[in-house]
C-alpha cells in the first residue's frame, strides 16, 4: 500500500484511519471509514471530519512525496463547502490536486466524495512552502 512522509507521526490522520491509495508529486487520493464516534447529533458525519480528511489529503497534495527535507509546505488558508453529508459505515475518498505553484504559493483543489462518487465536500487550499524546522 502506498505511503507519504507527511503521515510519518500524524497521530490525528492514523485516528481517522486515513488510508493512502494513491500518492505522487501534485496528486493524491486517500480514503477512510465513517466510524460511529466521527457522527455529530444529527447522526451524519461531523463536518470536521470531512475537514480533517481533506486536510491531510492537502498536505500530501502540495508536499512531494519524495522531499528533500529543506522545506515543507504548510496550509495558508483554505475554504471548504459541504455539499452533502454521509453516514456511519460509508467509506470517504479524497481526491487532492495541485492546481498552480509560483514561487513559494501554491493552489490544491482537494475533492471529497462517498465511496460511490456523491459529491460530499469541496475544499480549495492555499500553500506556503518554508524552511523545515530542525527537531530539537
């Protein structure tokens, strides 16, 4: 199964279960199960969920999978419409592709649907790459 480097330590993304089916340089395509604790009190999934897997679809979107380790590409802003909703047991797919790069910006337009193609949300983020922070 395909991996990316930005999921290496993400706690959040391996709490949603995210699993990556398709990762390369400006594209990539992840999934992850509806699980009963991601529902809000009307019963369809919590529309931070929704973000939260769009985001992550983001990061590896903007960040090349095989990096140098100089810099990373970080959200500088995004907006999110939530077209329609989904359930407990419905599997979700994120579908992220860069749509521009000048200099250190960049534009992703990540695409999340139900497992059957139903548009669920559209999320349009905006990038800065920076210089990598030495661990301490």
């Amino acid at each position: 199964m395909p991996h990316h480097p930005v999921l290496t330590g993400d706690r959040a993304s391996e709490w949603l279960g995210v699993t990556v089916l398709r990762a390369g340089p400006g594209h990539c395509e992840i999934s992850m199960v509806v699980r009963e604790e991601m529902v809000n009190g009307f019963g369809i999934v919590h529309g931070g969920m929704i973000f939260s897997l769009a985001d992550t679809c983001f990061a590896m979107t903007c960040n090349d999978p095989d990096p140098d380790g100089a810099t990373m590409t970080v959200a500088q802003g995004v907006d999110i419409n939530f077209l329609s909703s989904a359930q407990p047991g419905q599997t979700l797919v994120a579908e992220g592709r860069q749509i521009a790069t000048t200099g250190r910006s960049g534009l992703c337009d990540i695409t999340v649907t139900t497992a059957d193609g139903e548009l669920v949300a559209q999320f349009r983020g905006r990038s800065r790459t920076v210089p990598r922070r030495q661990k301490a």
